[in-house]
C-alpha cells in the first residue's frame, strides 16, 4: 500500500503546513500576501466541503438505517434500541471492508481534471436537502441516487455535460436501480412461500422463535452490507474532493483516515434511528411476519453484497422496499401498493430533483468564498425548517410500531385503523355469521 493511502489525514497536515508556512512574517521572501491568501481560501473550502460529505455520511445513516432494521423491529425480533445499535456497529464494520464502490465515484463518474471542490460541494447540498424532504414524510427514496442527482447536475451546470461520464452513469447507477430491486423481490417472495411451506407442519410457537433468530442475523446481513455499499459513497466523494484540490494523486483510492471518518460517520446516523422512515418500512408497506421478514433480509443482504463487490453504485433502500413487497406477495399479504406507488413516485423523483437543487446550488457555490458561505448558511437554514416541522408530529423508538401513518402538516385528527392495529386495545369484533338451522321434521 502507498504512503499516500496509510498517512491519516497527510493531505490536510500539508496544505495546512503550506498556509503556516506563508503566513505574512515567516519566510518573508518567499512568501506574498496573495499567496497566503489563496492557501487559506483552499483550505477553508476543503475542510468545510469534506465536513459537508460527512453530514451527508449522517443523514444517510439515518435515513436508510430502516433498510436493515424496520423488519425486526416491527414484528418485535429486536427492541427499537437494541436494533439501531446493532445497526451502527456493524455500519461501520461494513464501511471498513471495501472500497471498489469509493473508486468508481472518485474515479469513474466524472471527468477529474474538470471538477472543483465547490461543485462537489453544491452536489453535497442537493443530497442532503433531499435526503431531509422525504426524511420528513417518511418516504424511503434512495441516499445514494440523491447524492449521484446532486453531483451531477452541480458538475454540469459548473462543467458541462461533457464532463460526466454517461456511460457509467447508465452501467453502475441506472440499469442496478431497476434490475436490482426486481431481482431482490423475486428472490424473497420465493424464499418466503419456501419458508412458509417447510414449517407449515411446525407449531407457530417454535418456527417464530426460530425465525426470529434468523430476522436478527438476516438483518444484521443488511447493515452490513449497507455499510459496505452506502459507507463507500462518501468515501469517494471525499477522496474526489482531494483529487480536485490536487492534494491526492488521480486514480488512487480512499485513505485510512477517510474510510474511518466516514464509517463512523454513518454509525452515527443509523444510532440516531430515523423512525419517521423505518415506520413506513415497517408497517406501512405490508404488515411483516418473522418468515417473510428474514427471508426478504437474506434477499436484500445477499443482493446489495454481490452489487457492492462488483462496483455497482447501488441504491440499498430499493433492494430493500423490493425485498418487502416481495415478501408480502409470496406470503399473501395485503400490500398497500398506494404507499408502495408513492414510494416508486419519490424515486423517480429523486435523480432530477437532486440534481436541480445541486445545479442551482452550483451557480452560487462558483461567486467564491461568499458563495460558499452562503451556501453554508442555506444549509442550516433548511434544516432547521425541516426539523421544525418534523416535531409537530414526532415518531421515536416508543412509538414507531404505533401506526403506519406518518404525518407532517396534517391537524391531529384521530388516525384511521384497520383489524390488525397495535393502537387498538383490543381487536375489533367480528360480525358473527348467522347459520339457519334446518327445521326439524315433525313425527308423523
């Protein structure tokens, strides 16, 4: 391995020995104001974009940690806490595994010579806002399509089309986000129905136990492998940001440092829950059993594994929600296919409203260090907004399981139930059929 891949943080440490180095008073004749100047204008907008890709790192762990943990906790595998938890760690293991999906971002998507760190930087904000928007109506879009929309159309509006590589786009983005999630609902509708019928005989008392066990481990697969996937995407973002500040040769992967960071950094996130997403995923789609809810993470686990070694830039929330839907159809189940529409709708949606918000943001990221700032301060601006209105109608790890509703502006109306609701204290009575007795003969 290269000096340049172990050196924890090399890049960083020489750009800031440049600046120190020319600050006006040392080295007076070598050193210009202009000169000083510029290094602390790069540094500046280094660290703060490289700490921009790490909210993002955060707000897709929160945002994609029901991927891996709706199923369990819904049907009561594994405690809220205990989940996220379990999630986390292992996020982090996953990031640290591989890095072929770092390298296809940080050298494949687009052309490096011609992008700069303020586009990355755009492309960063249009990810994030987002993520947040369907955060708050609990709508599962894609983290990873919303950071491929926010980059793309940021490094055209600052590039040109030229500059991106759309035979790439096409082969590592678009084609898995339609084959991937087919792929992964046919293979848990099939293993769900095998399921199904080998424990058909077998008391419900034993096979759930045992089930259970294996949503646990199924589970524990998808966050894994949603570490490996999704921790790898701010890897090459990061590592695209030193390439375009000439602070890390073309070509290379990620470093130590920058694999640790942003492991940790999706850790963090997938702790913090995302309830508002996991509810939807849980209960909203179909309601999940402990069979169709470890066989569907052995669908998801296996799929996004595969898609992650082979460099795909894969989108975990879609293998996911095609992993319940077809865990739903092969057990029968009632499918809320106007959620799951809604859902398809967000999707859609994602790759060209990211990439306007990135292309807007591109405009005012090229006015220098002002328009850096400003786009800083738009940042916090919105997020705050968003989480102002998400605590009108807070979902926490107490009452995630409550409902499959997820309100944002509606008045506090009493919410709609159907016969299987945890809300209701006991279940609805059904209406007792009538049988007419035959009239009995009289004797003759």
């Amino acid at each position: 391995m290269s000096q340049i891949d172990i050196t924890i943080g090399s890049p960083i440490v020489h750009l800031a020995a440049r600046v120190l180095a020319s600050l006006p008073g040392a080295h007076r004749h070598h050193a210009t104001r202009s000169g000083w100047e510029t290094d602390v204008t790069e540094l500046f907008v280094v660290i703060t974009v490289i700490a921009v890709a790490l909210i993002f790192d955060f707000t897709n762990g929160f945002h994609d940690s029901a991927n891996a943990m709706a199923g369990p906790v819904a049907t009561g595998a594994l405690r809220p806490r205990t989940a996220v938890i379990l999630g986390a760690l292992l996020n982090v293991v996953g990031a640290c595994l591989s890095t072929e999906v770092a390298k296809t971002i940080s050298g494949g998507f687009f052309d490096d010579a011609l992008i700069t760190v303020p586009m990355i930087l755009a492309g960063l904000l249009g990810a994030i806002i987002w993520n947040l928007m369907t955060w708050l109506f609990g709508l599962p879009s894609s983290s990873s399509h919303a950071l491929f929309g926010g980059l793309i159309g940021a490094v055209v509006v600052g590039a040109g089309l030229a500059s991106v590589n759309g035979w790439v786009i096409v082969s590592k983005v678009l084609l898995p986000a339609i084959v991937a999630p087919l792929v992964a609902g046919i293979a848990a509708a099939w293993a769900t129905r095998l399921a199904y019928r080998i424990t058909r005989k077998t008391p419900s008392v034993h096979s759930n136990t045992g089930f259970r066990y294996g949503q646990a481990f199924t589970a524990s697969m998808v966050a894994l492998a949603h570490g490996t996937s999704d921790g790898q995407k701010t890897m090459g973002v990061i590592t695209l940001v030193l390439i375009a500040a000439n602070l890390q040769a073309s070509g290379t992967g990620p470093q130590l440092w920058v694999i640790i960071a942003a492991g940790i950094a999706i850790g963090l996130g997938t702790y913090s829950g995302g309830w508002r997403i996991m509810r939807t995923m849980g209960k909203g789609i179909v309601e999940i059993e402990t069979p169709q809810g470890a066989a569907s993470g052995a669908a998801t686990s296996a799929t996004i594994l595969a898609s992650a070694h082979l460099g795909f830039g894969l989108s975990t929330t879609h293998v996911s929600t095609g992993s319940i839907l077809g865990s739903g159809v092969g057990r029968g189940a009632e499918v809320r296919w106007s959620v799951a529409s809604r859902m398809v709708f967000a999707w859609l949606l994602t790759l060209p409203g990211a990439g306007l918000v990135g292309g807007l943001a591109a405009l005012l990221a090229d006015q220098g260090v002002v328009g850096v700032i400003a786009l800083i301060v738009l940042l916090a601006g919105v997020c705050l907004v968003i989480y102002a209105l998400s605590r009108r109608h807070r979902i926490t790890h107490a009452n995630v399981t409550d409902s499959h509703e997820v309100l944002v502006l509606a008045a506090a109306a009493p919410p709609s139930t159907y016969p299987d609701d945890p809300r209701l204290e006991t279940p609805p009575k059904l209406k007792k059929k009538k049988v007419k007795r035959p009239k009995e003969k009289s004797a003759a």
